[in-house]
C-alpha cells in the first residue's frame, strides 16, 4: 500500500508488526485528573529535550483518536484546570530553573501547545462551534510571541533561544506535512516519536560531565529500555497502560520486529531506526564493559 501524506509517497504499513490489542479509558482526554498525569508524562517521556516532548504528544493524542476516543474541548479549555496545570511541580529530580516561576511559564507554554495537538487531531463534535479557521500550531513569528507573552525570554535555563528552535522545528513537521492532522499514530511514531527516543537517549550516554552519571561501570539506567520492557510486562499482566506506556510499548514493538526481520530494513525510515538503535546499545555496551543489551 502506498500512503500519500503532504507530498510524501512512500511504502508503508507492511513493514510494521500489528499492534497489539489495547484497552483505552474513555476519560485520558476528558478527566483533568488523568490530563494531568498524560501531561506530566509528556515532559518524563522527553527527558529535558522539549522538541521530543512535541512528538510524544502528538504520538498520544493520535493514539487515543485511533481508538475512537472524544476529547472534552470544555475541559481542556477551563481555566481552572490551565491554572491546576501551571503550579504543578517540578518532575522529581529535576534540577532546579532560573528564574523562581519559570517552571510555571514552562507549563504554561506546553498547556497551551498541548491543547494545539489535541484541537488539531480531535475536532468537536456538533454539540461545539467548530475553530476558527486558522492552523492548529503555531509558525515561527506566532510561536516566539507566545513564548515572550507567557514571560519565557531566550536567555533562561529552560525553554531558552536554542529549545524554542528545536519546538518550533518539531511543530513545523506537523504543519509541513500534516496539515489536517490526518497521519497515524504508526507514521509519526516512526517518523519522529521513535527515533526521537532514541536520540533522547544517546543524548545522555554519550554525555561525559553532566546529566547522568557517566563514570565507567557504575549503575546506569537507559530510560528507554526500561520503559519498553515495563510496558510490555504490564501488557502481558492485562493491567491498563497509560498513553505513555502504549507510545513504549509499541516503540519496543517496533524495534523487535525489526531486529527479527532483516526485511524490514529496506524502508529507509525503519533502517535510520535501527542504525539509532545500535547506536544507543553500543554506547551502553561501552559504558558496562561489553555487557550484552537486548530489549
């Protein structure tokens, strides 16, 4: 099958393995409880690097579309719940931002960029007006003065000049090719999502002097892998899997059939996956004295 997506034709879904059946709360965009918990995942699943933070949410609002869910426009547009969302505290562990309340800023930028996905992939049903006609996310010159309104300026610790860039490049994909937020979860998981996990993650073991601990032999956790492995132990268990735990557990999906297969690695996208693979089970291999990584 050939699919068609903003210019680009290429081959398609017969290089992916079938995803596997999955149980979908009828709340993930409906409860401000469980919007939070998707939200704080969001920044858990980026790992400091905001643009991944754009294809990950952009991975799970196209997730719970694919599993016919509705999102609540009301909800989502409460203030109450953007206030709720903005005092949240910082991720443990998370080092601390400069200036006091830019972690707030910070939260409001995502809120806002967040329900830009949502609107974009889940329009209202007849019940609501429909948006106004304009794009779903923002261009470049829209982008920065929303950052600057929010109070963010380019010389902060977080959501700097060089974060805002590597944003504003993630949400230019989506409005480059697709415009009418049409693609499917599978396509932007192979796009950006998946490689975008991994660069994360080659990001912080080829770190030498700060992040993660580095030194040779100590323990060293590589986030991505653990994920994907959870996520497929809770599969297996029949417990219910977060849209975070879904983005893992297709990941690692992904990338088992293409280890299996060598097939697959004709598809340009799905060897660029592989070679990034690689990549971050050499690093670790380095980094454990040639301990043997698999998923």
């Amino acid at each position: 099958m050939i699919v068609k997506t903003g210019g680009l034709c290429r081959p398609w879904r017969p290089f992916l393995p079938p995803p596997r059946p999955l149980r979908v709360a009828g709340d993930e965009l409906g409860s401000a409880a469980r919007l939070i918990h998707l939200f704080r995942d969001s920044y858990a699943a980026a790992q400091g690097r905001q643009w991944l933070q754009a294809y990950v949410l952009a991975w799970v609002v196209k997730h719970l579309r694919a599993h016919n869910l509705q999102a609540d426009h009301k909800v989502l547009a409460s203030a109450a719940l953007a206030e709720r969302v903005a005092r949240l505290g910082l991720p443990p562990g998370h080092p601390d931002v400069r200036p006091r309340g830019q972690a707030t800023m910070n939260f409001d930028l995502w809120w806002s960029l967040f329900i830009d996905l949502v609107r974009m992939n889940h329009r209202p049903g007849p019940a609501l007006p429909a948006w106004p006609r304009r794009r779903f996310l923002p261009d470049a010159a829209e982008l920065e003065d929303r950052v600057w309104q929010i109070g963010l300026r380019p010389w902060m610790s977080s959501s700097n000049w060089e974060e805002v860039s590597g944003i504003l490049r993630a949400l230019e994909f989506f409005r480059a090719h697709d415009p009418a937020g049409r693609m499917g979860p599978d396509e932007v998981m192979v796009r950006v999502t998946l490689p975008g996990m991994l660069i994360a993650e080659l990001h912080w073991l080829r770190k030498d002097e700060q992040g993660r601990p580095r030194k040779r032999g100590d323990p060293f956790e590589v986030i991505f892998m653990t994920r994907c492995r959870r996520a497929s132990t809770a599969w297996s268990a029949g417990q219910y899997l977060t849209p975070l735990d879904a983005a893992y557990l297709r990941a690692g999906d992904i990338i088992d059939g293409l280890l299996a297969s060598a097939d697959r690695l004709q598809h340009p996208l799905l060897r660029r996956i592989h070679y990034l693979y690689e990549e971050m089970r050499q690093a670790y291999e380095e980094h454990h004295q040639g301990s043997q990584v698999r998923l």
